[in-house]
C-alpha cells in the first residue's frame, strides 16, 4: 500500500477504537440480513451476546493500527486463518465481508468516512484479503496433499457414543469410504457441517483423543440453548451420517523432544476436551505432566476415570481435580478455584513449564495473569478460544 492509503488508514484508528463496535454489530446485521446463507458460519450464541463483534472490532483496529508493521499482530493471524480454513471461508466470500463492512463504516462514522477514507480501508482491506485467501489456501492444499486428506466435506458416521459425564458426551467419528484419516496434532479441531431442520450450521469441535486411532473423537457438552449441541445429543445416533471438515487449529502441543521441562494442562468445564488429547500423547513419553481440572462437581466432571487410570499407570501424569460446588459423595483434592496459589504449589522454583490452558473466558483470564504473576514466560503460556477471538489482557 502507498503511505498516503497508510497514514488515512492510521488517522482512523482513534474513531475506530470508539466506533468499533457499533460499527462492526452494523455489519453483522447488514450482511447477515443481505447473505443469510452465511449465517451457517457463525455461532448464534457468540453474535447474540456482542462477543462475535467485539472480536472482529478489536481486530480491524489492531490491524488499521498495525498496518505499516503487521508483524506486530503476527500472533494473531495464523489463529484467524486456521479458524477460517476449518470453517470453509473461500475466496468468494471476502468480497461481501468486504462491501459491507466499509458500508457500516461509511454509515456509523458518517461524515467523518470521506471517500478518501473508504478508499483507503477498502486498498487495506483487499490487502488483507489477498493475504488471507493466499494463507488459507495453502492450508486447504497442504490438507490435501497429505495421506488420508481431503479439501471441503467427507462424510463419517457416528461408531460409538460414550456418556463422559452429565453434560458432556464423546462421538466417535469413522470415514464411510473406509479410508485412512489425515494425522493431527493435539489441540486440534474439526468443524462438523450439519443440516438442522433444513439450516446449515457449522461448528468447531475439539478432537479429544490421541492422533494415530482409527476414528476422530470430539466430546461435546450439551449447553442450554445450544443449537448444534443439543442436535447432536439428540439426533446423532450411532450410523448417523454427518459432513467433516478438516482438523485445523494451531493451539497444538509443541513437540517435546529431548526437552525434560514439566507440562501443566489447566482446564475448566468442557475447555478439558483437546487437553485430553495432549495428555493421551503425552503419558507415555515420561515427561511430567500436571493436569488440572475444574469442575462444579463430580457430575460435571469428564474424564475423570481415563485420568486416574493414566496417572496409576504413569507416574509422570499428576492428577489435581478442583471443584467449587462439590457433592457430598465426590472426593476433589481442593473445594474452591484454580488460583495462584494452587499453581505455584505445582511449579517448580524456576516456572520453566509449558502452560496450556483453556475455559470459560473468565477462568481463562484468571489462569492468565496468575502465570505472568508467577513467572511463568509469556512465550510458554498457551490458549485457545472455543469462541472468538479475545483478549486475556486486563
């Protein structure tokens, strides 16, 4: 981009960092009204409660703020465009984002949105766009490429079904071609292409069982009000057919190696289903692991067997259960929350660990700054959202 375009789109960020949001809840509603085909790309629940439009406001400031030097917001990228190549994003589609979203800007902003503004957001855009569209597909080829990869859809059916708790049930997914299955790396997910009462959705789902298995496992919690949960809880049966994306994600376990420094997996609620898949990877290799779990109760909580039976098996697997309401039968090792305290009892002296994390965002947040209270390096804190992208930043 020419500087001209550059310093128009910096020169906007001030406003954007105030109109962000209304600007970016206009252009939900102005597209989704126009397109409601691609409403099958969104989750209901995120757009009704602004989370959807907080995202992508805090994303097109940082990156009108960030456009001379997009290295700053590296981090973020790789994230937005694994979400976008598991979901099915295509080229096509970044045209329609694109009109609409400069005309929310022209229509919040009003006159302050001269032409030589929407200009230069709409050079900014295409920009992004092209880089985009150019990263997304070679994650769509590269997928591809690989043995028992495909591009778009494949067809499974639903092998096995197994109660994990009271809310949360595991769907053992095999190809019906009877084909191999591309390899994954833990922490992974795949998006699930579904036909409810005749309206696409698609949603993402962890893989929670360890790569190099004859199926994909996903372990789904049935929320309260949620579409595509309460569907599968419901509906898909053992034989059911369903549509597969590939997995995608970069909130993976980072190859070990010869490296001998501890794992902690700090988990709350469903946020447990690809820690499952790191520690299934993980128990074997003799590195030490502390996985920590929180739940509401021992109803609630998943996996707990298939954790003890580890842990017995592996000494370097170290269990740490915590529940804040607790029944009167269930035997948690602490009543409460995950707190710093509780995590600095795990860590070693020099907090040289490797911390995963991954919850409701609240849980998220806490977890967060309690390891940068700790210690613990920034690099070697890793999260991911179920939802969209946010800051854990106070």
């Amino acid at each position: 981009m020419n500087p001209q375009t550059i310093a128009i789109v910096k020169s906007t960020v001030p406003a954007l960092q105030v109109h962000g949001e209304a600007i970016t809840r206009h252009f939900y509603r102005l597209m989704l009204e126009g397109h409601p085909q691609l409403k099958a790309f969104f989750n209901e629940a995120h757009q009704a409660a602004g989370s959807q439009a907080r995202a992508l406001a805090g994303a097109v400031v940082a990156y009108g703020a960030h456009i001379d030097r997009l290295e700053a917001i590296g981090d973020a990228l790789p994230r937005i465009i694994q979400k976008h190549a598991a979901l099915g994003v295509l080229p096509e589609h970044y045209p329609i984002v694109g009109s609409y979203l400069l005309r929310a800007i022209k229509d919040v902003l009003g006159a302050a949105a001269t032409d030589e503004v929407i200009a230069a957001w709409g050079e900014a855009y295409g920009a992004l766009a092209d880089l985009l569209i150019a990263a997304e597909e070679k994650v769509y080829s590269t997928n591809a490429a690989q043995p028992g990869g495909w591009r778009g859809t494949r067809e499974f059916r639903v092998a096995r079904r197994e109660d994990e708790s009271d809310v949360i049930t595991s769907f053992y997914l095999e190809p019906t071609d009877g084909g191999a299955l591309l390899a994954f790396s833990p922490g992974q997910y795949i998006t699930l292409v579904l036909d409810i009462h005749g309206q696409p959705v698609r949603r993402n789902y962890s893989l929670s069982d360890a790569p190099g298995k004859p199926w994909y496992r996903i372990s789904v919690k049935k929320e309260e009000g949620g579409r595509a949960s309460n569907w599968l809880h419901s509906t898909a049966t053992v034989g059911a057919r369903l549509q597969v994306q590939a997995p995608c994600g970069d909130f993976v376990l980072q190859p070990a190696g010869e490296q001998t420094r501890p794992l902690v997996l700090v988990t709350g609620g469903v946020g447990i289903t690809p820690a499952m898949s790191m520690l299934e990877s993980m128990a074997h290799t003799g590195r030490p692991v502390h996985f920590v779990h929180a739940a509401r109760h021992g109803g609630a909580h998943a996996f707990r067997a298939r954790v003890d039976a580890l842990a017995a098996t592996h000494a370097n697997v170290k269990p740490l259960y915590v529940y804040d309401t607790p029944r009167a039968a269930d035997r948690p090792h602490a009543i409460g929350f995950v707190n710093r305290e509780l995590l600095a009892r795990l860590l070693p002296s020099d907090r040289d660990v490797d911390l995963y994390f991954l919850g409701p965002q609240p849980f998220m947040k806490a977890v967060y700054a309690d390891g940068l209270a700790l210690g613990i390096p920034k690099q070697q804190l890793r999260y991911e959202f179920f939802g969209p992208l946010e800051t854990l930043e106070s």
